[in-house]
C-alpha cells in the first residue's frame, strides 16, 4: 500500500524545520504525514511477533488459571524475570539499543508499533517497557563508550535487568527537589549514596538501577549506574498495589553506597534535563499502549456482545451496547493516527541530524525531545482513552466484567497506572502548554503571535464561506477554528494574566485540553483524506471517513465547554462577552448525526467481530 498512498506525495518539508508544536500555527497536509496504514510487512510481522508472545506467555497461562501474577509471590517474580529472558531471547529487550551494542536498532515509528502491540501482555508491559525504555535509554543516549559496552548488550539479551530510580517519598512532579546525595571520596574513586527512592519499576530483580542523586551541594541532579551488588545498596518488600500486580514494584535504600565514580553518568549536573528528556520517550510510548490496550478492549466487547442474550436477541443489537463500542473505536482511530503521524516525524528529525553529522544517540535523544510537546499530549489522551475502554468494556460484560476470570478486572485496574507515570496526566497538559509558550515567545521557534494577529481579519473573510466548498473544506475550517481558539483564549489569557498565568493551574488545563484536540483532530482528518486520495480502494473508507466525522462533532463540542470554562475563568464585562462571541464564530455548528454515524460504525465492527482497523 506504500506506493498508492504516496503516488500524490509532493516533497516532504525539510526535517530540520520539523518543529515540535508548530502544528498549532501551520496546517499541516495530508501527503506529508505517516499513516498505520503504510507500515511495511516486515513491521507488520514485528507487531504480530509482539502479541503472540503476549498471549502465548502472558495471556494464555492467566485465561487458562485464571491467576493473576503477582510480584509479592516470589514464585512468580521467578517466573516474570522467566520471561523476560525468553523475551530477550528473541530480540525483544534491545528494540531501541542500536546493532552495535547488541541490539535491534529499530526505527523510532517501528519502536512504537511495538509498544502498541506490547499492550497486549497487561502488567508485562511496564516490565519489559522498563527494560527498553527509561531502564536502558539513559546509557545509551548519554553513556560513554566504555559504559555501553559494559552494559548495553546485557540489557538487549536480557541477561541484565534494567530499572529507574527517580522518583522519592517527597519528590515526584518536582522531581528536582530529591533529597539522595552523593559524596565523591578524596581520592576521587567513588561516590557515596545516600538516601532513598519509592516505585521503582523491575527493583525486585534488576540486576542494574539508573538513579539520580545530586553531588554535594548542586544545584541538579546527576545519575548514577548502580549496580544490585554495590555496598549499601538494598532492596525494600514488594508493594502491594490496586493494579500491575505482575511488575515488580519496590523501594531502594543507599547507606553508604559505593559508586565506582566511572559510573557517573553523562556530566554532573545534567541528571534533572536528562530524566526529562527520557520521559519525552516514555510519553509516546504510553500512547501507543493505549491504542494496543483500547484494541484488545474492544474486541473483548465485541465479542462478548454478539453472544450474550437479552430479551431474546444479542446485546449487540442496542443502540446503548453500539454507542459504546463505536466511542471506543472513534478514539482509538484518532489516537492511533496522532501517534503514528507523531512517530515518524521524530523519525524524519533524527534523519536530518544524522545527515548533519549527529551520532545514533544524540539524534534520537533530540529527535523526541524536539515533540515534547506532542509526546505530551499523546500521553494524555492514550492514558485517558485506555482507562475509558477497559471501564467502557467492563460495562458491556455487567457482572461478569466484574469477575476475575475474563481478565478484565485485573485490564482496568492495570491501565489506571498509566494517569500517573511518566508524570501524571495534569502534569503533562501544563507541561504542553507551558513548553508551547516557551517556543512561542521565548526561543520564537513557533510564530505565535503572528498566527494570533490573523484570527479576528479572518474570522468573517473565511468562516462564514461556506458554501459549495470542496470536499473536506468544512472540516478543515473546524480543525482551524479549534487551533484559533487555542491562540485566542491563550492570548486574551496572557494578555490579563501576565506571568501569573502559569499559576493558573484550571486555565492551564482548559488550554492543554484544547490543544490535545486541536492535534488528534487534525491527525484523524489528514489520516482520512490521505486514504481518499490513494489510487487504491480502501473497502471501507466511507466507515472511517464517518469516524472522523464523529470524532469531530464530538471535539467541537468539547473545545467549545472547554474555551468557555477558561474564559469564564479570568474575563468578565464585555471583554468576556467578545471572546465568547468570537469563540461561537471560530467554531460554527457542524451538522451531523451522531446516532446514525456511530451505528453504522459499530455495525461495521460487529461484522468483523473485532476492532476493524
């Protein structure tokens, strides 16, 4: 399908002008974006390979006992680090560790594809996501050669277990405030830990720790590699948890750590920027779990719905079993086509900075940190949509959604994790706003104020031309009315908030809210009009053209509540009542049958008893 769908591709903006954010100010088009729709077999076989070790390891061995894992049983801690090691076996743990090192050296698009199909193997996931994200990315972006050697291919076979250790009893969001210290001896050998650090991921049995202390009295953190066997390293119990129970959750103490000073890594003092940027990677990766996670949810519904019988006929039949089912799709569609668009934008970066001369590493490191802003809202909106579908799904089943045995129980409680890590999904929405400002009016990467000086000459001169528009037209102004309300309120905010607008923390929120939509709205509509301009037929096009239609009705919606919530929030008199008004202009009704296009989505699935797409 790759060549069809890029028969009309015109040459792609140059990478190194790829801005991360910018979408909020330049229309995008649709022949310069990725779709699922253009991944390659090889790809393909590598997201099949994924799921069937998910099942066969990990699902399987649940739905035939029905007995959760638990990493409080030493027993199955065992059996968890078991698999990991068969998963390492067959490449799995080093997909994001280059072939020199002994890894896969995947593109980034593909490494996501893989954390899609990841999702399939529950409490899993954040184990070996552990294992080749946050527990191995930080040696290989930021190791010296002697560091990745040591470390890198034991990481990729699986014979050395990853973790990170981050996050403490009184710093978690404020992740600069840690209070762990480390002393470098007069003979400028070791460094001496102290301190502590809660939830640490894969800490019953890693074999190696990534932490983040700060040296003396620095102001940032630094990190460290420590190993399990250094001197006054130890190991608190299990936690007990709501969700996740099959990954390995525990605290860690340093009295008196020694640290071959070696091991100190990157240079001191840039721990704090370095933990950001690994999280950038952490991000995206939670977004496509929620696709992969939503998926498998609503198969399982489906499924579940065309069996059960009520009042002599399938629950499938009812229009309140299709609305749920075709709500679930319409958000994984959109998600997914924001995550893939997202992907191989990072990957057209990092092309661009190996051509100018950039190592593997720090291309890649740059790559992501360049979409924080993205990989920000995808986590948001992937951790939101994952805890919707499996609580959506659990309602299909009624009571025996509720019981252990189907799996489900133990899927909600699982996906409720994915608000919080990887900082929580409050965080992240500030953090996408505030990052937007930052490249908006302070580096002046994105040209904010000029696309803000165009919003009100426009408004009559082009969204109240309707008419006999081109196909797409409408839906295009929309997706442009949604990105102009995001400068409209973002601008009327600042312009009376000054800098006490970051500390309105409501206000913050309302505007990541809109812009997350402004994003995955844009994403879905390109995703669709580039499948209608493909020289191939699509079979069932018209379904996800109605998908979009859908997705869109229902983020106007939303961005309307949302602009009028902040603007209710810091306006008042005429001034509010202006805003509003403009709000209602950039954001016309768009008619549309939200019973009809969600069963004829739903229809659409139920034939093919599983998500469609």
């Amino acid at each position: 399908m790759d060549a069809t769908l890029n028969r009309n591709r015109g040459p792609l903006p140059p990478s190194s002008k790829l801005t991360g954010g910018g979408f909020i100010v330049n229309d995008a088009t649709y022949d310069a974006i990725f779709i699922s729709a253009e991944f390659t077999e090889e790809q393909l076989m590598i997201k099949e390979m994924v799921i069937d070790f998910c099942i066969q390891n990990i699902q399987e061995p649940f739905f035939k006992n029905g007995k959760e894992l638990e990493a409080t049983h030493p027993e199955d801690r065992d059996k968890i680090v078991t698999i990991l090691k068969k998963a390492g076996k067959l490449g799995l743990c080093g997909i994001s560790i280059s072939e020199a090192y002994g890894g896969m050296g995947l593109d980034f698009n593909t490494g996501i594809l893989f954390n899609e199909a990841l999702a399939s193997g529950f409490a899993f996931a954040t184990t070996l996501g552990t294992q080749t994200s946050i527990g191995s990315l930080p040696i290989y972006y930021y190791g010296n050669e002697q560091q990745k050697q040591q470390y890198l291919p034991g990481i990729a076979s699986g014979e050395l277990v990853a973790s990170y250790a981050l996050t403490e009893p009184n710093s978690g969001s404020d992740a600069n405030s840690a209070k762990t210290t480390a002393t470098l001896s007069d003979n400028g050998t070791t460094y001496s830990l102290n301190g502590q650090k809660i939830w640490i991921t894969n800490g019953g049995f890693a074999d190696i720790f990534i932490v983040f202390a700060k040296i003396e009295d620095d102001k940032n953190l630094s990190a460290f590699i420590v190993e399990r066997n250094y001197p006054g390293f130890s190991v608190g119990a299990e936690a007990k948890k709501m969700g996740i129970k099959g990954s390995s959750t525990v605290q860690i103490f340093f009295d008196n750590c020694l640290v071959p000073s070696q091991n100190l890594l990157g240079d001191r003092g840039t721990g704090f920027k370095m933990a950001l940027n690994i999280l950038n990677t952490g991000r995206i990766k939670i977004g496509a779990g929620g696709v992969g996670a939503s998926k498998f949810s609503v198969t399982k519904g489906i499924e579940y719905a065309l069996k059960r019988q009520q009042f002599n006929k399938p629950i499938a039949d009812f229009g309140a079993i299709k609305q749920k089912i075709s709500n679930i799709i319409t958000q994984t569609y959109a998600l997914e086509a924001a995550v893939y668009r997202t992907g191989k934008n990072i990957d057209e970066k990092i092309e661009s900075l190996v051509k100018d001369g950039v190592n593997d590493a720090a291309s890649k490191l740059n790559g992501v940190k360049e979409f924080a802003i993205e990989c920000a809202i995808l986590k948001i909106v992937g951790a939101d949509l994952a805890c919707y579908a499996t609580d959506e799904v659990m309602q299909i089943h009624g009571g025996m959604g509720y019981a252990t045995e189907l799996g489900l129980e133990m899927a909600y409680r699982d996906s409720r994790i994915t608000k919080i890590y990887e900082g929580t999904n409050d965080i992240n929405g500030m953090l996408s706003v505030a990052e937007l400002i930052k490249k908006g009016l302070k580096t002046k990467e994105i040209d904010i104020n000029g696309a803000s000086k165009k919003i009100l000459p426009t408004v009559f001169s082009e969204y109240f031309r309707w008419g006999k528009n081109p196909r797409w037209k409408r839906e295009k102004m929309l997706i442009k009315g949604i990105k102009n309300t995001f400068l409209l309120v973002l601008g009327a905010a600042g312009k009376k908030l000054k800098q006490d607008l970051i500390k309105e923390q409501e206000i913050i929120l309302n505007l990541s809210s809109i812009l997350a939509e402004a994003y995955v709205t844009e994403s879905v509509y390109l995703k669709v009009q580039k499948l209608s301009y493909s020289s191939k037929d699509v079979i069932d096009l018209s379904i996800q053209e109605k998908i979009a239609q859908l997705y869109i009705y229902k983020s106007l919606s939303k961005v309307q509540n949302k602009a009028k919530e902040a603007i209710d929030s810091f306006a008042s008199g005429f001034e509010k009542r202006i805003l509003n008004y403009f709000v209602s202009k950039l954001l016309p009704s768009y008619p549309q049958n939200p019973k009809a296009l969600s069963r004829e989505i739903a229809d659409h699935a139920l034939m093919q008893k599983k998500y469609p797409f």
